[in-house]
C-alpha cells in the first residue's frame, strides 16, 4: 500500500486543490515524479481520450527522458484496437499490457500496467505505469499503490473531459467535423472523418494552427483563419467562412477554448468544421496534391516565401503559399504557364522578367526533370513594395511510366540578404553562390573537392591574422590557375570547395597544388587537405560538399595523408558517431556500457597483481561496438568524463562486493583521458567513490594517457601531484607511443610507466633494445614499468630478463566481464598478490636486472632459500662453472652443511642492512659473492648476489 510519505504527499496535493479549484501542472508533475521515485518506477503517463474521438492524448508525464511523450499523440485505431482495449479493461482494471494489446514506446508499451477509467461506456482515459525493467512481475501489492494514485488524478481530467463532451455535442451540427489544437505541446490532432476528407493516417499530426492553415486553407484566406483563431484564444470563441485550396471546396470553421491553464493560458481549442462534402473528384486531386506538398516538407525548409503544386500533365497550379500583395493576381489562373506569365509581368522586375519565362514553363521544367536535375534560378522580384532577390527552384514530385515527371513542387526563398556573391577576401565565390552555380553546372560525372589547411589556426597564432589572409589569398589564387573550368567557393576561414565538372586526372592536380605551395614565398611550410566526392548518384549539391567533407576529415586522420576519397562505409561511420553521442546518456542508465577487466601479473612470481579496467559498449541494436569506434570520438567531444565517471562507480562498487562477500580483490587501474580534467574534478569523483565504499586508495591506480599530456602541462602537473599525494599511484599509459614520452618522464611525477603494445607488435630486435633501454632508465629514476600487448612466451621471457615489473596482454586472458575475470583467475590456478607482497615486490622491481655484472634474486624466507631470477651474466657464469654454482643454490639450504651454515650467516648479516662478502672453493675454482638484502617483510626477504670468478688470483 501507500507508504507515510506518498500519504502526506496525496493529503498536501488534494487540499491545494480542493482550495483553488485547480492544480498548476508542475504540482501534478511533481507528485507523479514522487510516487515514480518512492515506487521504483522509470515513468507514470496520465493520457485523456481526446473529446469525443477514440484518439488518446498525453495530459501529464513524470520527468525522465520519456517526457517527450508529451509532445506526441497517443492514437490507437478507432475501431479494432481502441474496441479491444475498452473490452479487456472492462473485464480486468488495472491491467498489465501484453504484447497483444500495446502499441509504442511509451503509455501503451508491452509491460506496462494501466489503470482505465470507464464511465457512461465511456473510455475517458489511463493511467500508465512503465517499471524499470521490462521482465518486471507486477504484484497485488504494487497493483493497489498505483491505483490510488490513478483515482487521485483522475478527478482534475475527468471533470475537463466531461465539460468538453457538453459543449462539443451542443456546438455540432450534421456534417461537422472536429479537431483538437494543443497550443502548449504543439499538437494539432484530427477526428476519424476529418482525416477521411483529407485523405490522411491515422498517425498525421500538426504543431500549431498555422501549420493546420497552411495545409489545408487556401492560401488567400489563411491569415484570416489565423485571426479568428487567435480571437478565439483570447475570447473564448470565433466564427469564420473559409475555401480548402481551390474555391468548390467551402466550409465554416467555429473555434472555441475548451480548457484553459492556471494562468488562463488556453491548454485545448477545439475546431468544429462544417458542410466539408467535397465531390470523389476534388477529393482525389486534394488527395494528390497533399501528399506532393507532405513529402516536399518533409526534405525542404518551411521558411519559403511562396509555395505551389505544379500538375505536369494538366499544366495546372495549386498555390499553397504567397505573399498576400501577390494573392489578388495570382488567383486569377490556375493554368500555370499563364500564371508564370503574368506573374512575370506583374511582380518580377524587367531585368529577370525573359530569364524567368524562358525557365518557369512546364516544357523547360519537365525536361529539367527526366535529367534527374531541379529547375533553379534566382531573380528580382517586388514583395510588398520592395525590391527583393528571390531564389526560385523546382523539385519534381510524383512520377509517371517511364520515370515521366508528372508534379513537381515551386519554391521561392527571399536571398536578399545573401546576395554578395563573392568572398570579399579570396574572390572566390561564397557558400551560397557557390552551391547555386554548382547545381546549375551539375553533371553526372562530376567531382567535388573540399580542401582544408592543416593547423591553419595555429599558422595564424604563429604569424598574425595578415600572414594567414595572404596564404589564404594565394592558395585562392593557385585554385584559379589549377581549375581554369571549375566553379570555386570559399564557405569560411580555411575551407576551399571545388565543383569539377571534368575532373581528369585529379591526383596530379592535388599533387601540383602541394608543389607549387612550397615554392611559395610563406612565412612556414603549410599542408593542405582534400576530402574527394565522385559523382555516382543524383543527389544535390549540398549533400555531395558533405561526403567531400566527411572523406577531408577522414584524411585528417592519418600524418602522411594528403587526400582521400569518399566512401559509402564513411557516411555510415559518421551515422554511427552520432548515434555514439545521442545514445551515449542511454547506455550508462541501461548498463550498455559494461567494465571488463584485464590481468596484470607479476614477471618474477607469475602472482595476478592487479587488473586494468576496460570499457565495452554492448548496445542491444548494434551489438559489441570496438572501444576504438566511441573511446577517441568522445574524448574529441569531451564527453569521455562521462564514461570514466561510470568506470569509477562501477569498479568501485565491485570491489566493495567483493570485500563483503569474502572474496578476493586485487587493485584496479581507471584510465582518465585530458577531456576528464577539463569537464569534472576526477579527484574529488574519485575520493567520494571511495568513500561511499568504503575502500582504502591503495586498491585503485589512476592512469593517464601519454596524449592527454600534450595540452595544459601545468594544470595536469598540479591534478598528478594531489592525486600522489591523496595516496593514489599515477601511472603513464602508451609510453613511447608519442614523441614526447622522455620530457613527460621529466616534468611529470609517475609511479609507473606502461610501455605501448606498439613495442610488441613489432618485436625486432631494434624493439628490444629500446625496452631494455626504456626499463633501466625508468629504474634510474625509481619509477616501475608495465610492458601491455604481450601475446607468446618469448615476450613475457624476454621482458623478465630485463628487469620489466609486470606484464599484461593476451597472453594470460584478453579483456573479461569480472564473473568471467575471476572465474578465469580461479580455473588457471593464478595466485593473486597479497597487499604486504605487493609493497614488497615494488621494491625489488626498482633494481636494475639487466646490468653487464652476474645477478641474481634469492627470496629468503628464514628457513630456506628460493631462486628467482638470475639475469644474462650471471647464467653464462652458471653455464661455465655448473659444479660451483650447483653447490651455492643446493648446499645454500643445508645447514648440516658448513657451507649451508655459512651462507645462512651471510644472509642474517644482509637482512641487519651489512653487505656480505664469502668466497666459495670447489674443485680448484674460486667464487666470491656479494649477498645483499634489497627487500624485507614478515614473511621474508630478498636477497641480492652478485658473483665473480676470482680463480685467476689464487
């Protein structure tokens, strides 16, 4: 049942409206979110039946990312669906929603449970509550909660819904129709037999009553429709006599408000259309119409000065939309060739007029149109008194047999302000004359290139804003020269476009343009881009400049690139960028986004000593996405911190689990990129993780990519240093994969270096020795190295010998989800490090293993000793003189033995911090070893021994 809390909640929320008479919406919005938190729910709809029809609407929602829903309508068939709906609920309330019955994402989604309220046999609306998780099994318990509420609410809809029901039936006459303008969620919704006369689904929907009068009222009548609309949002109710497109089709529109908000704002007017009884004829041809201009809105902006349907074969027009000074001579003639004359003659300016006629006319645009090209021109027109430019284009609609154009659409967009037409600085043509002249050029073997200069703001912080006009001039001019027939645009800073209608041998120009910059008298060498489209499709200019651009960026990508030519796969990748960012919020809530992990293990003990964690992306449309296709994509739009925000939760919270359960833990890296510190404190996530979990700082290690070190040095120097000193280990990832990775070991303060797999894929022996060299010069400076990539034994050998600390890579266990991880640990029979071990093996990691004189580690643990590691001197003394070197590691352990004896003597003088020197005699040899004591804990210490032969001085 209700709990204390949703009781005083519902107690509070009814007196406020028992005492104002009604409730404002963020109250209702705000007891929902309530009853949505206190009830572990992800969202709660309130939807009416809109008026009379069987056509739900979206009253309220809680708050979420579902709230968009109350922007959309919630339309269900008006006879099948809605009946059987109506039926299942009479018979059980409230009702758990099978696939069956539900329709959408949202109030009527498959598991949802929805309590119904009939009255009259009237369906007059739901109440709709979504669990989070959609398997969820909705108990009585639950059942009964959520109708409370539902009977609560309730109460404020019903009494709306009946009132409107009264005043719809008194205002109706025979042959009315109805629709319902929702000002507020801009949402305009049609009854069943309204959509019939206009041809339309069931699922057609406007946003305002401008929108309604623009579709449906002819054109010269719709700014008095608006009027009356408006009259009747402040009044209450208005009259008007209106035409649909073409004068046979007359009705009479009556608006009134049918609820208004708190603030008297009008929430629902309600249109009642009458004598609409058009003849099958008109209406086939309405039909026709709507469906051209429907799709031509769907692709072209709504902001067109005039609009008109063009029937192709009749030579008819139909004006949708014009300039009220154009309506009076333009409603004179529908034969559309007569129109454009006479338009032409009346409004268009005597410099155009020949232009005008010669190009609008149906023979010129039909045969426009089989070319697969739209007729397009711009002219001088007089709108309302005023000289304006206009840019007119023809757009083909429906087609016949033979892919015969039969409707076209005619648009006119007001360029006035846009009419220079070159770029003032370069004289080459600016991004709206450039895309014009293209298109009229267009051809089907075309090319389009867009050029881009590298780090161009960089060469004007470097040299000024006039050095960087003056390159931009003379590569302006160098495009002249290369492209004598092409059409030249520059749209902003260092972007060229070009339109090559008769490309040719289009790398030799690219190749003669990066020569002939050279030669040029530049302040620095400069390095241009080019992004190359190919012609294979008809599509519009604008579209081809956006694949030219998509394959520029692309080049970007690679140093040594200086072209590249678009492919389908690139627009598909872009798509899928996007996708990354919009479903990117999505994928945290949902646990899309999963953390594996990866082991680290100890080379000198084979001990599993921590684990990397990884992000994975399992999206249940697209399936494993790679970290390389989301990881650099956000980081270069500084959304990572959102990513690495959730690694911490997560990591943080399995390791709290894992405490609690008894089970083991080893300490985990987070990897934070340079977008983490720009757009979040990741110390301050970090410690309140921490906190919240109860986890000492030693169980997580915090590792930065080399990358991230290029920009902001000091302030990263400053977020290192409090992360060291807060008791984190810093660790630098991808060492060596830049060109800077010694400065960073100079001005940086790690604790660990990772050496880039990029070592191991290449692993010659010029590898070798750069990670020999790498791992003693960290030791040098007491830092401690990880080697990643690591896939074969000869790898892991060769890393051991030289002294590299731990390894990580394939060759243990790729990446895992943490059940698979330790089960995975647990089935290999790896031993995990113990804390005190850890501390101690980090201080053996810091001797230098790969020196020219013998070495060898001996862990010692008071009774016997092991062997560990001897390096590359010591075993080719070992291979020399095995008798000698046999005794030292068998009799060392034998204390009967004086030699055993000795040697433990040896040891307990090391471990008080003396270095100890012994010769050992066998067999006419002499060796004289040095035994000291590199680390020390409770269960033991490492010992260190050098040898020599010292048989020569005897």
């Amino acid at each position: 049942m209700v709990n204390l809390k949703l009781q005083n909640a519902v107690e509070d929320f009814q007196r406020s409206y028992l005492r104002n008479g009604e409730i404002a919406d963020q109250q209702v919005v705000a007891l929902l979110d309530l009853f949505k938190e206190e009830l572990d729910l992800a969202m709660i709809y309130v939807c009416e039946n809109a008026a009379e029809g069987k056509q739900f609407l979206y009253q309220y929602c809680s708050s979420g990312d579902k709230q968009i829903a109350m922007h959309r309508g919630l339309l269900i068939d008006e006879n099948d669906e809605f009946d059987r709906l109506k039926e299942v609920v009479n018979k059980e309330n409230p009702l758990v929603l099978t696939n069956e019955l539900a329709i959408g994402d949202f109030a009527l989604k498959s598991g949802n449970l929805v309590y119904a309220f009939i009255s009259v046999g009237l369906l007059q609306g739901i109440v709709s509550f979504e669990a989070k998780e959609k398997s969820h099994a909705w108990s009585q318990e639950e059942k009964e909660s959520q109708a409370v509420l539902a009977r609560i609410l309730w109460p404020l809809i019903c009494s709306d819904q009946v009132k409107a029901q009264s005043r719809i039936l008194n205002a109706k006459v025979k042959g009315s129709s109805l629709a319902w303008i929702y000002p507020k969620v801009k949402t305009v919704i049609f009854s069943k037999n309204l959509r019939d006369y206009f041809g339309l689904n069931k699922y057609y929907q406007l946003k305002s009553a401008a929108d309604f009068c623009q579709n449906f009222i002819a054109y010269y009548e719709q700014e008095k429709v608006l009027l009356a609309y408006r009259e009747a949002v402040e009044k209450g109710t208005a009259w008007v006599a209106c035409h649909a497109f073409q004068d046979p089709d007359k009705f009479e529109v009556s608006f009134f408000v049918n609820r208004r908000g708190v603030k008297g704002e009008a929430e629902q007017v309600v249109a009642i259309l009458e004598n609409v009884q058009p003849s099958s004829t008109e209406q086939q041809e309405r039909t026709l119409r709507l469906e051209a201009y429907r799709e031509f809105q769907g692709v072209f902006s709504r902001d067109n000065l005039f609009e008109l349907f063009i029937d192709l074969e009749k030579k008819q027009a139909t004006i949708f939309k014009a300039p009220l000074a154009w309506q009076k001579g333009l409603n004179q003639e529908v034969d559309f060739d007569q129109l454009m004359r006479l338009f032409a003659i009346d409004q268009v300016l005597p410099g155009s007029q020949q232009q005008f006629v010669n190009s609008i006319n149906v023979d010129h645009i039909k045969q426009t149109l089989q070319k697969k090209r739209n007729t397009f021109l711009t002219a001088h027109v007089n709108v309302d008194g005023k000289n304006r430019l206009l840019e007119f284009e023809v757009i083909q609609g429906q087609a016949g047999n033979y892919d015969e154009p039969q409707t076209a659409i005619m648009v006119a967009k007001d360029v006035t302000d846009k009419v220079s037409r070159y770029d003032s600085l370069t004289g080459l043509l600016n991004m709206h004359h450039f895309l014009l002249e293209s298109r009229q050029r267009q051809e089907p073997q075309g090319q389009l290139l867009v050029m881009n200069i590298d780090n161009f703001k960089l060469y004007n912080m470097q040299h000024g804003l006039e050095q960087g006009d003056q390159c931009l001039v003379k590569i302006a001019d160098l495009l002249k020269g290369l492209y004598p027939n092409a059409t030249l645009g520059r749209f902003s800073s260092d972007n060229f476009y070009v339109y090559d209608p008769e490309p040719g041998d289009w790398k030799l120009k690219l190749i003669k343009l990066q020569e002939r910059l050279k030669k040029e008298a530049l302040t620095s060498p400069i390095w241009i881009r080019a992004g190359i489209y190919n012609y294979d499709e008809p599509i519009s200019v604008a579209l081809a400049c956006d694949r030219a651009k998509i394959a520029c960026d692309r080049a970007k990508e690679f140093a040594e690139q200086a072209w590249c030519l678009y492919a389908p796969k690139m627009q598909e990748q872009e798509e899928l960028k996007q996708y990354l960012i919009n479903h990117l919020d999505e994928a945290i809530e949902r646990h899309y986004l999963q953390v594996y992990y990866q082991p680290v293990i100890r080379t000198l003990t084979g001990r599993l000593c921590s684990a990397e964690a990884l992000i994975r992306w399992i999206d249940p449309d697209k399936g494993m996405l790679s970290p390389g296709d989301f990881i650099p994509l956000f980081e270069e739009k500084n959304l990572s911190y959102k990513v690495d925000r959730y690694v911490i939760q997560e990591v943080t919270k399995l390791l709290r689990d894992r405490i609690e359960n008894g089970q083991t833990v080893v300490p985990v890296s987070i990897n934070f990129s340079r977008a983490d510190f720009q757009m979040m404190n990741p110390l301050e996530e970090l410690n309140q993780a921490i906190l919240k979990n109860h986890l000492r700082r030693s169980l997580i290690h915090v590792e930065i990519t080399e990358s991230a070190l290029a920009k902001d040095v000091e302030g990263l120097k400053n977020s290192i240093h409090d992360f060291r000193q807060a008791g984190y280990q810093v660790w630098m990832d991808d060492f060596g994969s830049g060109y800077s990775s010694l400065n960073y070991l100079k001005n940086f303060e790690f604790d660990e270096i990772k050496l880039d797999m990029i070592f191991m894929r290449n692993f010659d022996e010029a590898s070798k020795t750069i990670l020999k060299a790498c791992v003693r010069m960290a030791k040098a400076l007491g830092i401690h190295t990880l080697a990643e990539g690591v896939e074969n034994k000869e790898q892991l050998d060769f890393l051991r010998e030289i002294g590299c600390e731990r390894i990580q890579g394939f060759y243990y266990s790729r990446p895992l989800p943490s059940n698979d991880f330790f089960k995975m640990v647990a089935e290999k029979s790896i031993e995990a490090e113990e804390w005190e071990q850890s501390k101690f093996y980090q201080e053996v990691g810091l001797v230098d293993l790969a020196g020219d004189q013998p070495l060898g580690l001996l862990f010692d643990d008071g009774q016997k000793f092991k062997r560990i590691f001897v390096n590359a001197e010591f075993q080719k003394e070992i291979d020399r003189s095995p008798e000698i070197y046999e005794r030292l590691f068998q009799e060392g352990n034998d204390l009967k033995s004086s030699f055993g004896q000795k040697f433990r003597e040896l040891a307990e003088r090391a471990r008080q911090g003396e270095s100890s020197l012994a010769d050992i005699q066998q067999k006419g040899q002499f060796l004289r070893l040095q035994v000291d004591s590199i680390a020390k804990g409770d269960f033991g210490q490492m010992l260190q021994i050098n040898a020599w032969d010292i048989t020569a001085q005897f």
